[in-house]
C-alpha cells in the first residue's frame, strides 16, 4: 500500500470494532432472552 | 399460501430457526473472502491510490444503511395497519443494526474524505440528509426505551421512523437534486458501467457480504425480540394472575 495505508486500516479498524461489537451485543441480548424465556417456562409449568 | 403466516410469531421462529447457523456461516465466508481480495488483491486507482480499498466498505455501509431505513419504514407502515406485532418488532431489531451500518459509513467516509477532499466533513447535502437520518435511527432506539408500554412504544416509534423516511430519501437521491461534492453512486444501471472491473467484482463480493450479514444479525434481533415480547407476557399473565 502506498502513503494512504493508515486511512485504510483505520477505516477497517474501525468497520470491525462498530461491527464487532454489534454481533457481540445482539449475541449476549440473545441468549439473556433465551435463558430468561427458559426460567420463566419453567416457573409457570412447576 | 399467505404471506402473512409468517407474521405469526411461532411460525417465524421455527422457519427462521433452520436459516440463522447457515446465515453466519455463509456472511462470514464472504466478509472473508470479499474483503481479504479487497484488502490484498485490488490494485491501487489511478487517482486515489490505495484509499479506494476503502469503498469496499464505505459503499455496502451506506446502501444499507438507507435499506435499514426503507425497511423499517415499510415494516413500521405493515405494523400499523394490520397490527402484526413482528411487523413493529423487526423494525425495532433492524433499527441498532440500521445505525451502525450508517456510521460505518460515516467513519468510512470521513476517513476517505481527509486525503481525497482535504477534509473529514462537509455540510454536503448527502453527508448531512445521512447524519440526520443516523439522528433518527438514536431517536427511534430512544423512543421505543422511553416507554414502558409496548403497543404504545411501537405505534408512536412507527410514526417517528416514518417522518424520518424523508431523510433516508435524501441520502439516497441528494446528489440528483443538488450539485454537492459527493459524487453520484458508483454503481448505476442507467449510466452503465462507471467503474473498473478490478474493483467491481470484489465490490460486488463485499456488497453481497454486508447483505447476508445484515440479514443474520436481523433475524438473530427479532428472535430475541420476539422472546422477551412473550417473557413480557408471561410476567403479565403472573402479575394479573
């Protein structure tokens, strides 16, 4: 790559961390609601 | 056979349950494949010299970004008339992912904008309908978290996501109307082909990649909006009871 180099890899940086981190968030919140869902199915059904 | 049993909360989950591993594989191969040829294997332009490798990202991130509207907006609109609740419910999961795809593309816009304009920003009526339109999507989040209610949450963020629908307009067609200093878009079917092989190919592959995972993060947000809607309602059915 030529002198442009750290725009490139800042913007690449950057994509993966926003991106990253939205995976990763929509990931935990998934399984919290999961789980959640799961313990309140089986309070009801005791 | 109606579309609309998809809109039934048990029929999406069990539909959508077979697709979400598939999803993630397929996006992760082409995020892969599509950027690691971007990144590595594109040569540079003739004029902007290595910063074209960031278009590969910049110009999914923005098409999305004004799709992630639209579809809300179309969601928002089949919510409110024929009150499906998944209608309201994919329009709030598409809502986070709608927001980060707009600031990827401001970021990467910006960080292209420094060494090609000279410039990080401009109040260009496209970068500007975009930030606007990026204020609407915090504004739709902070809406639907502001109130407690979830009818009333998703019938007034319905309505603010369509008033914003003028602004993800703009962004799409603001450089047609006014002579600004973003370009026209780079793929075009009227103007035929405006853009090299060696790049469109692998923006292709890059476009294709941002979609799928678009998609995957869609479906994995409205699964897990659909649980806690019905965790919601077991609660209810506990407190009344």
């Amino acid at each position: 790559m030529d002198q442009y180099a750290p725009y490139v890899i800042a913007a690449y940086a950057g994509t993966v961390v926003i991106l990253g981190a939205l995976i990763w968030q929509s990931i935990r919140a998934a399984r919290r609601a999961r789980h959640d869902l799961e313990r309140l199915d089986r309070e009801r059904g005791r | 056979m109606s579309i609309w049993r998809y809109a039934n909360p048990a029929e999406f989950m069990r539909i959508t349950q077979s697709v979400m591993v598939p999803l993630w594989v397929l996006s992760g191969a082409l995020i892969a494949f599509g950027l690691g040829w971007a990144l590595f294997f594109t040569p540079p332009d003739y004029q902007q010299g290595s910063t074209v490798k960031i278009l590969f990202i910049h110009v999914p991130a923005a098409m999305l970004a004004i799709n992630t509207y639209a579809l809300m907006a179309l969601a928002s609109v089949i919510g409110l008339v024929r009150r499906h609740h998944v209608s309201f419910l994919v329009a709030k999961a598409a809502a986070p992912i709608g927001a980060a795809f707009t600031a990827v593309a401001i970021i990467t816009g910006a960080v292209w904008g420094q060494p090609m304009w000279g410039t990080w920003w401009v109040w260009d009526a496209r970068l500007t309908a975009v930030l606007i339109m990026f204020f609407f999507y915090l504004g739709y989040m902070a809406l639907w978290a502001a109130i407690e209610e979830p009818d009333k949450a998703a019938d007034l963020s319905a309505v603010l996501c369509l008033v914003g629908v003028v602004f993800a307009f703009l962004s799409r067609y603001a450089v047609r109307f006014w002579n600004t200093l973003h370009q026209d878009s780079s793929l075009s079917v009227e103007a035929g082909q405006r853009i090299d092989d060696a790049f469109r190919t692998p923006l292709y592959i890059c476009m294709a990649a941002f979609y799928v995972l678009f998609i995957a993060i869609l479906l994995l947000r409205a699964r897990t909006e659909i649980r806690q809607r019905r965790a919601h309602s077991i609660r209810l059915q506990g407190v009344v009871a």
